[in-house]
C-alpha cells in the first residue's frame, strides 16, 4: 500500500524542528553573528593547474580594516585535509591544481574589505599545462598532479573466467555509460560562525554531517587538541554528502584564531560552486554476455572516475561503484576493474548514492539491451537472473539476507504501471509529436562505510537533573528529518510523550561518538542503539523509581510524564523530575558499537543492503526533445518504516536529485573551468516538473530473527531512476540512452510535415 | 557579487519604507540589496542568501504585496514602500494557514527553501484563493527545493487551499 499522510495515522507527525522552519525563526549556522565579529574571505586559485612562486600579501595586509591575511605558513599544523586521505592543502604552498583551490585567506571588518584585500593579494603563478580528461591523465606522458602519479585508486573484482566465457554466449552487449558532474546544490552554502572563547578554545558553528570528524581535523590542522575544540554543526540546510568534508572551516578557525575575534564565513553560490564537491563523471564500459536462455554467463566492466586533483573519498566511492556495477544478480563469470584518476578539474567525492547512482545506470542499462536481444520482456529476464534469498552478496560476500529483490520486484509486479506498460498512452488528444513510455529499474544500495572503514555507532541516555530524558546522538541534522524520527522511536519504544525528553545533536562537547550521518546509516544506527539501550536504561530508571516509592521495580513501567503503575498505568506515581530530584547518582547509559560489516577481506563490502525497483512513465516531447516524467512507482524494501513521512521525504526527494540528473543537471567544465557558475545555468528541477503522479510503496517485513532493522533509505531514492527514465525513453521514441544528462537534441525528430516542406521547395 | 559602499562613491541616503508594518528608517546605500538590508541591518534572517541573482527564490519577500527576490530589489526600490518577510506573515498567537499546511504536510526537509516558499504562496493566494495547477507551478516555478521534490509542497498547497474553501 502508498505510503502517504492519511495511510500513516498518528504517526505523521509535525517534525520537532518543523515550526522554527516555516516561521523563518531557526537559525541556521549561517545566520549567527557575534560582537565585533570580522568577515573571513578565501582566495582561490584561477588557474586549473599552475606553480606557485610567490605570494604577497603585503598590500592587502596593509589595507585599513584588514585584520589577517594567512597563507599556508601561518597554518601551525598539518596543512591537509581529508577525511580519508590528508592529501589536500589548506592553504597551497607549492602547486595549486584546481581552480577552488585556496591560496590565502582573509579576515577583515566588512565583506567589501575582504574582497578588495583579496584583490590586493599578489600571487605570481607559473601556470602549467592541463589534464582534464581522466583517460588522458592516464596516458604516458600527461602531466603529473602529484608524486605518486595521476592514479588516486584501483579496484577490480574476479570471478570465473569473463574473457573465455564470451565465446560461450549466444547474445553480447557491448555499451559504454557516460554520466555527468552532479553538484548537491544544498540551498545552504557554505558557512558559519568561528568564535574564539575567552579560555583559550575554539567554537565552531559550521554545517557537517560529522562533528567529531571535523574536529579531528581542525586539531590536525591547528595543533590544537580536540579537547580545545567545539564543533557545533547542526541545523544544516541541505547536504548530500557534500558538506561531510572539510570546507570552510579551516579558514574561519584560522583567522578567528590569528585574530582572537569572531569571524564569519558563507560562501556566494560561485565560491559554493568553484570550491565544492561534486558527483563523480565517470565512464562505464560494459561488456556482458547471455545465454540462448538469458543467463547471465559473463559480465565484464571498465570504470573511469573523475576523481579531480585530491583524494577526500575518491577510493570509496570507485570501491562502492566497484560493487554496485555488480549489483543484485547472478553472473557465471565477473571481471570489473576500476580506476579513480586525479585531473585539474573540480573536486569530485561524496554525493548521495555514492558511485552508485552511476554503477547502477549502466547495470540496469545492459539488462534492458539484453533483454530486447533475446527478445524477452526487460523485467522477466531480471526475474531469471536475480539474486535469490541466501545468495552472498556483490563480492561472493557473505550478507544479513532478506528477500528483497525479490519482493521489490513482485510489488512491481503489482503496480499500476506495469499492468499498464503495453498500453500506449497515446490518446485521441495527445499530439503525434508526443510519445509516451515505461521503462523501470532494479536497485541493490549498500549501507554503512562497509568493510574495513572505521565505522562506530552508539548514543547515550541520561535523566537531566529538570526531570527530561536527555537523547544523545553524534549525528546532524541536514533536513533528512533524523529528529522527527529519533522523536517517533522515543515515544514508541519508551511510551514518552515528546516532551518527556529532549534530543541533543550537533555538539561536540555533549555528544558520544556515533559516527557519521552519511551511507544511509543514522536511521538503523540510532534504532539499533535504542535497542541495545533500552532496557538497560528502563532498568536503571525503574530501580531508582523503585527505591523512592519503596517497592519493586518490576510492579512499574515507564510511561508519559512519568513512572507508572504496571496494574494501573492511567496513575502516575511519579514525575520524571521528581526521579531526578530523587536520584543520587546519574542514570546514564550509553552505548557503543560498530556497523554491522560483512566477514571478508573485501574493503568496503557492505552486510546491509536496501532494494528497490523503480518503473516510471515519460512523455518525450519529439520536437523538442524534451523528457516529462509523468508516473513514477518506487518499492523499496528497508524493513520497518520509522517515521512515515521521512521515509517519503527521502524516496521523493532523492528521485527529485536523480531527475535532476537524468535531465538536466550537469556541472560543465571546459579546460578545468566552471563553465556553469551558478542556478541560471547549473538546472535543478523545478516544480513544474515534478507535478507527476508518485507512489510509494515500502516494504517492511524482514525475515524472522533479522537482528539489523530498519535499513536506510537515505540514497535509494536517488539511484534508480536515471536507467528507469533511459529505458522508458527508449520504449517511447526507440532511441538508446547512453549519456547523461540526456541531450534533448538525440530526441528530436524533424517532423513530416516539415519533411514535405523541404521536398516541395 | 559585492556591495559598494558609501565609502566607495555612492551616497547612502535614507530609505523609509515599513517592514512587517513596522515603520523603519535606514542610512544605506541606494543599491543595497533588500537582502543584504534584512539579514545585515535588519537581523532578519528568515530570509535566506543562497543564489543572490534571483534563481532560486530563497530571498522571497513581499513589496505592497507582490513575491520579489530581495537579492535583486535594491534600497531605492523599497521607498515608500511595504516590505513583509516572512517573519511577518504568522499572528501573534497563530501561524498563518499557509504555515500550518506546510507543517502538517511535511512540505519541507531542510527548511532553507521554505520561507521563499511561503511568502511565494502567500503572493498567490492573494491573488487566489483557488488557483488552478498551472497557476500552482507558475508560482511557484521560481523557488527552488533540494530536498522535497516538490511533493510535500504541492501538497501543502493543496491542503491550504482546501482549508480556504472550507471556510477557514
């Protein structure tokens, strides 16, 4: 059945942080100001690729109202950041290669100041020559970015013999994918507030999807022991992944710290742009085999990422790609191989669905031309090859089963939209030029940062000496709605009413260490956590009840407002905060972990995984070439929904991100420079074109004694529905997809009439 | 895109207008950003900066009524004139319906977007108080939403507008 408002009951709920948004009252880390506080600038680079030989910063220093001016020897400690790899400069000493990267930065009492000294700077480049094609960079000769070479990243997989089985098959594809440079384009840029305490710490009120992450590498880079640092880092306005890497903040900690005053930093939408990370390009080769049958014999796959010039988590997304062009399927013989390559153009790295997204447009793409080649419907000849419950994953790994694949696809089944696919939407009305058709898309989407990563998980309980339930998580807030669901597990695990407790997030000084809020993991890490929590935290709470009211433990409950009778539970015997007041030594419990991974050797094979099947209708416009996306079905199978109206949220908007990317969404770049610069140009859908009809149907039954709950649905949303709209484009007009964004002019037709009109003049 | 200041050759001179309804008089410079104005000078940060060339409608604010983006209304545009953010739109003790609608709908994520939003379709509904889809997407075509898809939103629409028709 459609999750939607009516079907969810009292649990749609008005999200906690909901009012403060739709009055405009909250106040976002973008939005603080501070006494006397200063306005922080970067200078970055205009050259894709150049050699510094001398920055001078005299004419700038010596501009009234300018209070810093900081290039790289002004940094104290590791000058490189990176959340993986510490491979990128804070501020560039020797090379710059790419045009975001940062040069000096400044400090100055009003933002005009600070961009008139960063116009004083003077840097004299010797600027180099280029490589901004990552099968270029590989070739013998091309210029070099780093000592080690143009290669962040390899990563293969083998299995079976690929290249003898080909003789074997009766039907091969052979396709190359190409995909663009997505930018998350959060409304939020870039920012915050940078304050330096009068003890000698450092506060900073800057967006992240990992606090304590942060943390660790500001203290790197400020030599300054995390202790002495306060990352402050929720509500966040939008990230995507995009925000879960260093920034803006090092520049701000610098300059609040060389000028022991508050400065404040938010990028213009250019800077958020020149600066920012952005999805992976990647080129995909495929070459994959069948049998008379349609079995899957041999499956054979060449990536090339787009990794930009340093590494941030450039590895993990080619590993992630890595697993995902395998996916959900059956295969006699696997040969993948991979390469992240380093180019002077625009960083690339962590961007929701992970290299999935890409992986998964040329999977599901092969499986469509096979299936016309054998002359089989495209979601029956998936039947045949699917994975089976009890199947290992991707890599021959072993995984927490569920069954599903094969759920997700009989929901498909079941849809409106498949019983109507053969039917041309073609009617009376609808003009010749207009074409309709459906297409749809399987998704296998790993959750967690898989094997080998650090990964923790955890979060901490306490009775606040005011009577609340003090809920701690290390996670953030960036619009996923992660406190409306942690809210909807509070009172549905403890029977709290929400103003029993409060929710606290988004502080380094307060909260455990619960990792990062990235890979679709906070949502099955915070359950999980309240599982392990909840009856040791019950027990604490009951025994101190027990001890006030002088009798046994097991004759109370906890319930809203209060301790309960167990006999009676209408009758409170006891507030929360007279337990508090009672209560002699804190009730605290507190819980650490690490995501569930699978037993292998393989880096970045994930245990956990959430399937969907995706099928869509179009409307392609053949004049124009244009795509319209009229009906769209998602089932996604993630155990129990949490909290109905995230859940929703998450598939609607990470398809909105996915149209986005099928249609029209493409950072450009010509010779390592932006060509596309702000919202005029980079095109995000609007809502004109998201009036189509939506249904989504989640499938929460997991197999008995599944220990892992509900999995995350943060990025399956965002993965299936390029190959389902490719497919569906191909159904309507009977041209194959290979590109995207998909150019319009590929669908164009030039009309008869105007045919006719040719001829007769 | 910066400012110029007075400093820089152009005369602040006052601007007198109000902003929700409260009379204000400010020295800035003539081609002050609105924008700039209420977030700066006025600490009204509902209004949020995100695109600044009027894209994306994040900086939606009404002039006597009309949905302008205030990173393209300069200071002079203003005299005279009445300036609501959406710090105005609400009651004292009631949000407006519109508010509400969003609430109960989940009409929106990270809430960046929403004020814009918002003030977006208050501009509608006062034209209308039963537009029609295509008046919907027209309206609202300038706001720009990463999170939602625009689901939640068009819902909230929906739900507002159902409310007014009941009478509300």
């Amino acid at each position: 059945m459609g999750l939607n408002r009516s079907a969810s009951g009292e649990r749609w709920r008005v999200r906690p942080d909901g009012p403060a948004k739709v009055t405009g009252a909250l106040a976002y880390l973008t939005d603080m100001k501070a006494s006397g506080m200063l306005h922080g600038r970067v200078l970055r680079s205009p050259h894709p690729f150049a050699r510094i030989i001398d920055i001078d910063t005299t004419k700038a220093a010596a501009l009234p109202g300018v209070h810093a001016v900081l290039t790289y020897k002004d940094v104290p400690g590791l000058n490189a950041y990176g959340i993986a790899v510490q491979d990128q400069p804070v501020l560039c000493e020797d090379y710059v290669r790419y045009v975001g990267d940062a040069v000096a930065t400044v400090a100055a009492d009003t933002p005009e100041l600070a961009e008139r000294a960063l116009s004083l700077i003077e840097v004299e480049y010797e600027v180099l020559p280029i490589v901004d094609d990552p099968e270029t960079a590989l070739e013998e000769g091309a210029p070099q970015l780093h000592p080690h070479g143009n290669v962040l990243h390899r990563a293969g997989y083998k299995a079976g013999e690929a290249d003898s089985a080909f003789a074997t098959c009766a039907h091969i594809i052979e396709e190359t994918y190409t995909t663009p440079r997505q930018m998350h384009t959060y409304m939020e840029t870039e920012g915050g507030l940078f304050v330096p305490e009068k003890d000698g710490r450092l506060t900073v009120y800057a967006p992240t999807q990992h606090g304590l992450m942060d943390r660790l590498q500001l203290s790197r880079i400020l030599a300054k022991p995390q202790q002495e640092i306060r990352v402050v880092s929720s509500p966040i306005g939008g990230s995507f992944g995009g925000k879960d890497e260093l920034n803006i903040q090092p520049y701000g900690a610098l300059l609040a710290l060389y000028t022991k005053r508050p400065v404040r930093i938010h990028n213009s939408r250019w800077e958020s742009v020149r600066a920012g990370l952005k999805r992976h390009p990647m080129r995909i080769a495929m070459k994959t085999g069948v049998s008379e049958e349609g079995r899957l014999l041999a499956h054979q796959v060449r990536i090339v990422a787009d990794t930009g010039p340093y590494a941030t988590l450039g590895a993990e997304v080619l590993n992630f790609a890595v697993e995902h062009v395998i996916g959900p399927y059956r295969y006699a013989n696997l040969d993948v191989d991979s390469v992240s390559v380093h180019t002077n153009n625009g960083m690339s790295g962590e961007f929701r669905g992970f290299g999935g997204n890409q992986a998964i447009f040329a999977l599901e793409g092969q499986m469509d031309r096979l299936a016309e080649r054998l002359g089989m419907d495209p979601w029956q000849f998936r039947r045949l090859n699917m994975r089976q419950q009890h199947d290992p994953g991707p890599f021959g790994h072993p995984i927490a089963q569920t069954n599903g694949a094969e759920q997700v696809w009989a929901a498909l089944e079941e849809s409106s939209l498949c019983a109507e696919r053969d039917t041309s939407g073609d009617t009376a009305t609808t003009p010749p030029w207009i074409k309709t058709g459906t297409g749809a898309a399987f998704v296998m989407h790993g959750a967690g940062l898989g094997f080998g990563i650090p990964d923790p998980a955890g979060g901490r309980l306490q009775l606040a000496a005011d009577g609340k339930i003090e809920v701690l998580f290390g996670y953030e807030e960036f619009g996923q709605g992660l406190i409306a669901t942690l809210e909807l597990m509070m009172i549905e695990e403890f029977g709290l009413s929400a103003d029993d407790f409060r929710i606290m997030i988004g502080d380094t000084d307060i909260v455990p260490d619960s990792g990062s809020s990235t890979a679709s993991r906070a949502t099955s890490m915070m359950w999980k956590s309240l599982q392990r929590m909840r009856d040791p935290f019950r027990q604490h709470i009951l025994a101190t009840a027990a001890k006030r009211l002088e009798c046994e433990a097991k004759q109370l409950i906890m319930g809203s407002g209060g301790i309960r009778s167990k006999q009676q539970p209408d009758k409170l015997l006891l507030s929360y905060l007279e337990l508090a007041a009672f209560s002699d030594e804190p009730v605290v419990v507190e819980t650490n972990f690490i995501f569930p991974a699978p037993d292998t050797k393989r880096v970045g094979a994930h245990l956990l995984y959430t399937y969907a099947a995706v099928a869509v209708q179009v409307e392609v416009n053949t004049l124009t070439g244009r795509v319209r996306v009229i009906d769209q079905f998602h089932a996604v199978a993630a155990g129990p929904v949490m909290n109905p109206q995230g859940y929703l949220g998450q598939i609607e908007g990470g398809s909105s991100m996915a149209l986005g990317y099928t249609l029209t969404e493409k950072a450009v770049m010509e010779q390592g420079q932006y060509m596309t610069k702000n919202l005029d140009t980079y095109l995000i859908p609007t809502i004109a074109e998201s009036t189509g009809r939506f249904e989504v149907v989640p499938i929460e039954d997991l197999p008995e004694g599944d220990e892992h709950g509900p999995r995350g649905v943060g990025e399956i949303g965002s993965v299936g529905l390029a190959p389902a709209i490719a497919e569906a484009v191909y159904q309507a007009v009977g041209k194959r997809i290979t590109k995207l964004p998909i150019d319009p002019k590929e669908l164009q037709e030039i009309p008869s009439f105007m045919g006719k009109a040719v001829r007769n003049g | 895109m910066s400012e110029r200041t007075p400093a820089e050759g152009i005369r602040a001179v006052g601007l007198s207008c109000t902003v929700n309804g409260v009379p204000a008089e400010l020295d800035v410079a003539p081609n002050k950003r609105l924008l700039h104005i209420l977030r700066d000078d006025l600490d009204l940060t509902g209004t949020k900066r995100s695109c600044e060339i009027g894209r994306c409608g994040a900086c939606m604010v009404l002039v006597d009524g009309k949905p302008v983006n205030s990173c393209l209304t300069m200071a002079y545009q203003c005299d005279g004139r009445s300036v609501t953010t959406i710090e105005g739109i609400a009651d004292a003790d009631r949000l407006d319906p519109i508010q509400q609608a969003f609430l109960e709908e989940g009409g929106y994520q990270c809430g960046y977007c929403t004020p814009g939003m918002v003030i977006s379709v208050k501009g509608l509904l006062s034209v209308t108080l039963d537009p029609t889809d295509e008046e919907i997407e027209e309206a609202l075509s300038g706001n720009l939403c990463r999170c939602t898809g625009y689901g939640g939103i068009l819902r909230s629409v929906k739900n507002v507008i159902a409310k007014y028709k009941e009478g509300y």
